[in-house]
C-alpha cells in the first residue's frame, strides 16, 4: 500500500529553507527576497486551490510503488495539472502567470529530489511551463525628450510626481532596473576627465556596468546629492505607488493615445475588453528599461555594446525581442521616407 506525505507542509519548509539560506543558487548565493516572494504566491494559489476544489494535494514515495500504483499516480499528477492551471484560469490568470506557478512547483520537486531525498518520480517533468510575448512598451525618442526638457509640462507636477519623473528619466536613460535605481548612492558615481560614469553592480545579475552619463542624467543627479542626508540619491518608495504616480504622470504629459491589450491564454490571444486603455494607464517601472534599450538600437549603437550596458548574454531571447520592435521601428520610418519618394 502505497503512503503519502501531504504537500502543503513541505511546501513551507520548501520556502523556510530558501529564506534561511539552508536552500541556495546554482552559484552558491541566497535567493533573492522577489523569488521567495513569488514562491509564496505559489504556496497561496496551492492552498487556495486545495480548500476550494477538495483535492488532495499529497506525494507518493515513487519507489515503493508497483505497476498498477505508478499508472494511477501519474493519472493523479496529469488531473492536478489540468485542474490548477484551469483554476488559475478561471481567476483571470495568463499564460505567464500560471507558467511561473508550475515553474516554481517543478523547483519544489526539484528540492524535494536534490535536497531531502524523497523520491517523487518524474510526474512533474509532464507539466508545461507555457509562456507569452507580452508586447513591449517603450516610450518614442519624442515622449522621453518631452519629459526631460518641457518646462511647461514640469510646472504642472507635484513635488512627489516630479521626484518619480526624474526618478523614471534617469532609469530610461541608463537602463536600470527599479532594484537598482532606488539604490544608487554617491558612490556609484564616478569623474574621469571631467565625465561623469555610472558605475553599478546589478542585484539581479551580479553583472558590472560601468556607463557614461549625458549632461542631462548628471543634472539630476546633482539635483539629489549634497542636499540632505539621506542614504541614496532616489529616496526609496514602492513599486506600487512609483508605478500608480507613473500613470499619472503619463496622463499629464498627454501619453493619452489608445493601446491594444492583448494577452494569452493556454496559447490563444485574448484581447482585454472593456475600459479602453490609453498609453499612460500602462506605464510602470519595466518601460524604463525597455526604454533604453531600444533607443539606443534605434538610434544606432552595436548590439553588443547595449548588451554590455544592459547586461544581456549573447544568447539572451529578451533581447532579441528588443531588436525586433527596433527594427520594425526603423521600417516604419524607411516606409515613410520611400512614400515621399514615391510621390
């Protein structure tokens, strides 16, 4: 007879590991507060799932199982399959976020294999980890130079949205992650030659950048540092209000103009419906990035020389997206030039 051992406990043990450092990175480092954050949503969607659907969420030690016990654990793993991700589904989820739970419960098995000997079997190498092309949202060469130098438009904010905007700028010009930005201090800024460098070490991906500054990144830089005493050039806020001011900020500076929303679902697109949505009621933080990035290919640097900025790999299928709407940019803007032609 075959016993099992109830998933949710070592789920819990999964994430205690994680936070204490007794479970680490291929590398060797902790895991970062995000990731163990994103497990802990997992564990919610599992709990959550498990109380309202009445299904036994359990593991079989798979060695002591005999032929007829392993066909009908595998039966089990293929129902809890089908039925999360439809759960997730039915909540209003897409194909990245429901991807991203069984990507972490794949882990979680991982663990359980690697870390605590118990030996679950294979059953989790049949679930899919779908994905989706999310399109990219970048601010045109136009909206950034609109926020850096209309004097106007700058009249208009508050205190609190300025130090967002500015905040926001220096991000699209250098390509940072929110993590990053909102750590900077005067020590991630260098003089060579009278030229200001920024030089920064990412949370994420370890990797150095070392990055000349235009007159404009280094007047807000100025602008913050010498005049309090506070830690870091940015003072810290959160995601959600850096991003709800963004919004606002956007519909200030007229980035008013409509946007397909179009998601997946089980690998079908599914445009989002009702309110329509304006440019600015998508704004967050990833545009500032995304923003950089594409600007500078659009504007002509060598690809390798914005992944040495950006800190993308060779191999890097992010970036790559990047180069595409780049190039389709450029397109749109030769398609015009050989219509006047034309003409």
């Amino acid at each position: 007879m075959k016993r099992s051992l109830p998933i949710i406990p070592l789920f819990k043990q999964f994430i205690s590991d994680c936070e204490s450092g007794r479970r680490l990175k291929k590398n060797g480092e902790r895991m970062t507060k995000g990731t163990i954050q994103n497990y802990q949503y997992t564990l919610n969607n599992l709990e959550l799932f498990s109380r309202q659907t009445n299904f036994e969420l359990r593991i079989c030690d798979a060695l002591k199982l005999n032929t007829r016990e392993r066909k009908s654990e595998k039966n089990y793993w293929k129902k809890f399959y089908k039925n999360f991700t439809q759960f997730l589904y039915k909540k209003g989820c897409y194909d990245n976020y429901v991807g991203a739970n069984i990507k972490h419960i794949r882990t979680f098995f991982n663990y359980l294999s690697l870390e605590k000997d118990l030996v679950t079997g294979d059953f989790h190498k049949m679930f899919y980890v779908r994905k989706e092309e999310v399109d990219i949202l970048v601010l045109s060469l136009e909206q950034l130079k609109f926020l850096i130098y209309n004097e106007k438009f700058q009249t208009g904010l508050t205190l609190a949205e300025k130090k967002v905007k500015d905040a926001f700028v220096f991000g699209c010009i250098t390509g940072l992650r929110f993590s990053d930005l909102f750590q900077l201090n005067s020590k991630n800024f260098e003089i060579q030659n009278n030229d200001c460098y920024l030089k920064i070490k990412s949370q994420k991906t370890k990797i150095y950048s070392f990055i000349k500054l235009p007159n404009y990144a280094i007047d807000i830089y100025k602008s913050y540092t010498g005049k309090s005493e506070q830690k870091f050039i940015f003072k810290p806020i959160s995601l959600f209000i850096f991003n709800q001011t963004l919004k606002n900020i956007g519909e200030k500076a007229g980035f008013i103009q409509p946007v397909n929303h179009i998601r997946e679902r089980q690998g079908r697109a599914v445009k989002i419906t009702g309110k329509q949505l304006r440019f600015c009621d998508k704004m967050s933080s990833h545009i500032m990035r995304r923003t950089a990035i594409t600007i500078m290919l659009i504007l002509g640097m060598p690809e390798h020389l914005v992944r040495k900025i950006s800190g993308h790999g060779a191999d890097s299928k992010s970036f790559n997206r990047y180069v595409h709407y780049s190039q389709a940019y450029l397109d749109r803007e030769i398609d015009k030039v050989h219509e006047k032609l034309n003409n």
